[in-house]
C-alpha cells in the first residue's frame, strides 16, 4: 500500500494542475497549472522505472550482483523535462506579449476573438 | 532593472567562471556519470542568468551579445546533424567512432572500473554539440526575457 | 552506399539540416532563406514521390536508427526491437504525400506573402521545422517518438501563428489558446504512453501489438489517446481553438495547419486499427469515432453559415470536413468484425473517408489562399466589406471558383467522387447517418454560395480601385491545387485503385504491421 503512494501523488498532480487551468483567471497561473500537469506526467514515469532494493543504473564504480532500476523511463523523463521548459518559455513569452498589447493579463479583459 | 550591490558583484566576479566550468564538465563526462548536453548547458545558462541579475540589464547588454549566442546556438545543431550525417555509410545516427581506436574510440573494459574517458565514439561529440546549443539557446531566452521586462515597465512607468 | 536505403530518413534529414542552416545563411543575405527553404522542401517532396512508388510496388518499408544495416530490426537474439525506428506502409506514404505536397506550396506562397521584415528568416526555419515533424508523426514506429514529434509540431506552429503578433493582439491570443490546447493534448499522450510501458516494457508500436491484451488499463489509455488526438484533430466538443488559430496565422501558415491536424487523424487511426491488434471491441470504438464525426459535421456547417470573417468561415468548414473523415473510417471501423459487410461496404466507406483526407487538404488548402490574396491586396477579412473583387483579380476569381465547388461535392472536381463513396457506402450501413452528411453538403454549398457573392459579385468599388492581382509565386501555388483537385476529379479510379486501396488495406490487414518488424509471428 505505502508503495502506491507515488501514484496518488500523480493523480494529485495532474488533479490540481487542470483544476488550475480551468477555474484561474490569471494568465501566469495558467502557465503554473501547465507545468504542474507536465510536473505530475514526469513523477508517473519515473516511478514506473522502480524496481524494489535496486541501485542506480549507473556503470562505473557499481556493485556487482544487484539489480538496477529500469533507465529507459529516465532517459524519456529527462527529454520531457526538455521539451516542458522550451513550453514554459514559449507561453511565458506570449503572456508577456499580450500584456504588453493590452496592459492586463486577465482573461476576461484580454479576449477580442468570439463566436 | 538596476545592478545589485558591491558585494553580490564581487561574489559574482569570483564565482561566475567556476560555475562556466562546472558546466563544461557535466557536457564533457556525459557518457561516464550523469549528465550530459542538456544538463551541463542549462548549468552554463545559469552563470549567464547570474550575471544577468547582478550587473542589471543595461550594462550585462554590453558584454552578453544576443547575435554571438545566435551564431553559437546555430553553430551546436548543425554540428549535430553533420556528425548524425557522417554515420549514413552505415545508418543515420550510426556511432562509426565506438571501438574503432580513433578518437573517442577505445574498447570498453567490462566490470568495476573509474571509467575511461576515451570510450563511446559519437556520444561526447553530440554532447558538446548539445551543449553549445542549450546554453546558447537558453541565453537569448533569459537576455530577451529580460528586455521585455524593461521594456514593460518603462510603459508602467510613463 | 546504396542511397536508395536511406530514403526515409533522407525525407526529414534534410528539411532539418536546412531549418538549422537557415540562420547562418540569414546573417549573410535575407532574400536567400526563402529560396533556400524552397529548395530543401522541393527535394523533400521528389524524395517522398520516390519512396511511395517503392512502397507501393514492393511494400512497407523500415528504417532502424543507428544499427549495422537499416533493417536490422531484431539484433543477435533479442525478442523486441530496441532502436527507434521508422515503420512506413501504404497509408503512411498516402499521408507524407500530402504534407510534402503542401509544405512545398506553403513555401512557395511565402516567398510573396512574407515581406521581408526582422524576422523571416525564423519564420522559414520554423516552417522547415513544423514539415520535419508532421514527416515524423506519420512515418515513426515508436511511440514516444511520436510524442516527441508532436510536441515539435505544436510548438512551431504556435510559433507561426503568433508570427504578426508583433503589431497586432489578436494573433497571440490565439497563439496562447492553440498552446494551451496542445499542451495538455502532448502531456496527456505522454501519459498513456507511460501506461503502455509500464504495462508491457516496449515502447514499439509492432512490438506492443503482438502482446497488447485489453486489460483495464488498456482501455483507459485508448479513451485517453482517442479523445485526445481527436481534439488535436479539431473534432467537434473539443474545437473550440480551430477557428482562433486557422483565422490568426498567416494563410500558407493554415494551410500546412490544415496538415498537421490531419497527421493527428492518422495517428487515431493507427491507434484504434494497428496498435490495439484485433483485441479492439471495434462495435463501441467505431460508434464513438462515428458520433465524433457527426458532431463535427452537424455543428462545423452550422456555425460556419452566420461567420462574417472568411478565414474563421473557411475554419469551421475544415471542422465540418474533418467530420466526413471520422464518419468514413468510423463506419469501416464499426464493421471490422464482420467480414460480409467489410466487403459489401465497410471498405468502400474506409477508401472514401481517406480519400477524403487527400481531397481535403488540397481543395482547403486553395480556398485558405485565395482567402489570403484577398487579404494581401485589400487588407480586411471581413466579407460586409469586400465586394466587386472579380473586376480586379481574375485568376483569384477562378480558383475561388474552382475550391469552393469542390468542397460543395460537385461532379468534375474530387470533392464529389470522396463524397460519392461515403454517401453510398454510410446508406448501407445506416441510411439517417448518410442523410445527415448529404444535408451538411447542401448547407455547405449554400455558405460557399455566399461568400462568392459578398466577396466576388457586385459592382466596382471606389475603395479597391488600387488592387491588382496578387503575385506570380502565390498564382502559381493556387494553380498547382486546382490543376491536382481537377485532375483528381476527371480520373479517381486510378487515384483510389493505386494510392487510397493499398492505404485502406494496410489498416485493416492488421497482422501485416507486427510481422514485418517481428519477422513473421
């Protein structure tokens, strides 16, 4: 039971960022609740890589006789976390875009397109 | 935005070439501990912002040039293509350099060892290439970033 | 070096090797970008055009990254792959051919449409950079580098929406929807990818369908991924950003837009029919992606009639046409199981469906840049303010002409002969979903009809007297559209027996996917 606990912590994650995303009004808060989703994803892989009383996956110096935790999730982690700062960048950038048309970043004030 | 004190300018004089070499090292020893290009290139990146905050936009203008980062960054991802290109007598991305006895290009030795640099063929070369990529990239990101801020806040202010 | 091997990987490699080269050449001399960009896009385009008549005369082809030769997929003993590798058959190539065929027109509209302003050289760059992903999402064979490609493409062509955010404020909050849409859609596929490997430890599609069993967790993920690539696809309850972002780009911008959307209707495909095997319930997953379709269809035409603005018109048409897709693959899906229908009509309403995709794009395609010579010469979308526009601008007039009467689905153009197989073959199945979708053709014709007269019809008005017509590179990237949708038109036998057949089959015969990376399981 207490080996579940990272995946309850995911489903938290993932449960708060689109909480975030939906109710805030605010564009950088926005942005906050994207990154706590992409937050949330990354624990979920690494933790699928755990392997119980295994040691790091790396080669040099390692202990021989024992079992390693899986280094592929690693290895797909790191490139999310890669693409999730250029997404924080690329969003970042347009808020400061539109504020810097409108003067505000609240959603209700800044939306012209309808229908 | 206004350069800091005497003292974070001193502290940053000392400690900004330390941290540049910190990260050239992450990008180096990729293929032996953990690391490698992203990382050792967003830590480089870090020296950048460093010096960014603590000498104030305007005068960080004057020694952190937007079109040399370009150059560099355009430099790091041709490099990259170019040697994923030089594999295509084989594969694309074929590691041509590993065992071979060339550069990079030494046998493995199997078991408990340090770790010998010379290993790994292609890798280190797409980590460098990786590297220059990120910390260039990374730097026009923080230093453009930083002239909307300015950019902004003279609009508030008049 | 037989260069004839490295065919697939030569498709992208090179638009990315020129989108990283495009900033150097772009400090030395601005005009060059352009050409260059064209040039790259044009090789890619004769390299695809070789690579299909291989595929299509001896068959799917692969392409391991990094090992001893390209096929090796299965090295020294090993059960499973374990490189990235590029898996393309039949509907693979069927998609390439598109997105080569419109990336290199896109390029060519640009060289006129883009004026030569600070940032043209990224803006060609990242049009390169969008081309190379939308080649990935459709030839990959590994699942998280779909993901990867995805979230290349979502992030250029945010990039290229916001492109004259720099004047205006309109284009970047577009550009801040389609982001936010896109990131949720990216994260929550990285997510059930991380199902799938968890569950199974391969991250190879072949791999993953000779040893998908359809656990609960399976179906979670195949709720996630279907949902949520159909609203990357712009699929009716999720649309709510196709017509923001397809009106705000510049118009060779949503033409490859309209692309891309369609890389993530392939990717449902291959989802539903090749990863998930013939363990699928195909009855309740064929309902549903019918369901979507008619969503689409029902509620794109009837917001498109009350739009003043042309481009989001145009872009709530593009939600109704994507429509059609769903409802033909949807159909075929729903009548996998049973083989006497599959014959009957299953596989005629699979051939219109994806033909339909083709016929799409190219006819969408010509009327987003007629849209955008309108908007070059005269400066407005609004259609209460056009009027009398065929006085000036001849050819425009005829293209218009020519796109519109495709959409609608009549007879000489390629519109009627997809429509044609999607009506007879959706009748067997259930007549009411086929009288709705002919209903959806009539209320298209009679948007299109208005929109000719607002914009075209009418006597000379004194505020257009300047407007000639538009440049000789965007002329010629129209008439390259029409000559294809008149051409499809006049002969689709030879269209759908030689491309849209073997495509169609390469879905349904499931099993040929998984043996040829595993070698014959």
């Amino acid at each position: 039971m207490i080996g579940n606990f990272p995946y309850i912590a995911v489903i938290i994650f993932i449960g708060l960022g689109i909480y975030t995303l939906m109710f805030k009004r605010n564009l950088i808060k926005i942005a906050i609740g994207i990154c706590l989703i992409e937050n949330g994803v990354n624990l979920f892989l690494i933790t699928l890589g755990f392997r119980k009383g295994a040691v790091a996956p790396i080669y040099t110096l390692a202990p021989s006789g024992q079992s390693m935790v899986l280094p592929t999730p690693q290895a797909l982690t790191l490139t999310s976390i890669v693409i999730g700062i250029a997404t924080t960048a690329l969003i970042l950038s347009i808020a400061m875009m539109i504020y810097k048309h409108y003067g505000t970043i609240e959603v209700n004030e800044v939306r012209r397109l309808r229908g | 935005m206004k350069e800091m004190s005497k003292i974070v300018r001193n502290v940053t004089n000392l400690v900004y070439g330390f941290i540049i070499i910190f990260g050239f090292y992450i990008i180096a020893h990729g293929h032996l501990t953990p690391g490698g290009g992203f990382q050792g290139g967003a830590v480089v990146a870090s020296a950048f912002a460093l010096l960014l905050i603590s000498y104030g936009q305007l005068n960080a203008k004057k020694f952190l040039n937007i079109n040399i980062f370009s150059l560099l960054e355009s430099c790091g991802l041709t490099m990259f293509i170019v040697v994923a290109f030089l594999g295509l007598g084989t594969t694309f991305f074929y590691n041509f350099l590993a065992n071979s006895g060339s550069w990079f290009g030494n046998m493995v030795i199997p078991g408990i060892n340090p770790g010998d640099m010379n290993t790994a063929g292609v890798l280190p070369l797409m980590n460098i290439a990786v590297g220059l990529e990120v910390f260039a990239g990374l730097g026009i990101i923080v230093l453009l970033m930083a002239d909307g801020a300015e950019f902004t806040k003279k609009k508030e202010n008049s | 070096m037989n260069l004839s091997n490295h065919t697939p990987i030569l498709i992208l490699a090179v638009p990315l090797l020129a989108a990283f080269l495009i900033p150097i050449i772009g400090k030395i001399n601005k005009k060059a970008t352009g050409i260059f960009a064209t040039l790259a896009l044009g090789l890619s385009l004769v390299l695809t055009i070789i690579l299909a008549v291989k595929i299509l005369s001896v068959g799917p082809q692969i392409y391991v990254f990094g090992a001893k030769s390209s096929l090796l997929t299965l090295p020294s003993g090993l059960k499973f792959p374990i490189r990235i590798m590029f898996q393309i058959d039949a509907m693979g190539i069927f998609m390439g051919l598109i997105t080569a065929l419109v990336s290199f027109l896109g390029a060519i509209y640009s060289l006129a449409f883009i004026d030569k302003k600070d940032g043209s050289d990224s803006y060609y760059s990242l049009l390169l950079l969008l081309t190379v992903s939308m080649f990935g999402m459709e030839f990959t064979g590994d699942l998280f580098n779909f993901f990867v490609f995805l979230e290349i493409a979502s992030m250029a062509s945010v990039s290229l929406i916001c492109y004259r955010g720099t004047d205006l404020g309109e284009p970047v909050e577009a550009g801040f929807k389609y982001m936010v849409v896109s990131s949720i859609a990216a994260l929550m596929v990285l997510f059930a990818i991380g199902i799938f490997y968890g569950e199974y430890d391969v991250l190879n599609i072949a791999a993953i369908a000779s040893v998908v069993k359809y656990s609960q967790l399976d179906k979670i993920a195949l709720g996630i991924l279907v949902s949520v690539l159909a609203m990357k696809a712009g699929a009716v309850p999720m649309h709510m950003w196709t017509p923001d972002a397809y009106s705000e780009a510049p118009a060779p911008i949503t033409m490859i837009l309209v692309a891309a959307s369609q890389a993530s209707l392939y990717a449902i495909f291959r989802v539903v029919f090749s990863l998930y095997n013939i363990t699928l319930n195909t009855l309740a997953v064929g309902w549903i992606i019918i369901i979507f379709g008619l969503l689409s269809m029902f509620i794109g035409v009837t917001m498109a009639i009350i739009q003043k603005d042309i481009n989001r018109l145009m872009a709530y048409h593009a939600i109704s046409q994507t429509g059609y897709m769903f409802l033909g693959v949807g159909v075929g899906l729903a009548v996998l199981a049973n083989p006497t229908a599959l014959q009957r009509y299953g596989i005629t309403a699979m051939e219109g469906g994806i033909f339909h995709i083709m016929n799409h794009a190219m006819y969408k395609g010509l009327l987003f840049l007629t849209a955008g010579a309108l908007f070059f010469r005269t400066g407005t979308r609004n259609l209460d303010k056009m009027g009398g526009l065929a006085h000036y601008m001849k050819y425009t007039t005829i293209f218009f002409i020519i796109g519109a009467a495709a959409i609608a689905g009549l007879p000489p153009f390629n519109g009627f002969a997809s429509k044609l197989l999607i009506y007879e073959s959706v009748y067997k199945f259930n007549p009411l979903l086929s009288i709705i979708a002919m209903l959806v053709s009539i209320l298209t014709l009679a948007s299109f009809v208005k929109v000719f007269h607002s914009a075209f019809l009418g006597p000379k008005l004194p505020q257009f007297k300047e407007v000639k017509e538009v440049p000789r590179s965007m002329v010629f990237a129209m008439a390259v559209l029409s000559c294809i949708i008149i051409f499809f038109g006049l002969f689709p036998d030879l269209i759908v027996k030689n491309l849209v057949h073997p495509a169609v089959m390469s879905l349904i015969e499931q099993f040929k996917y998984t043996s040829t990376v595993l070698g014959g399981m």
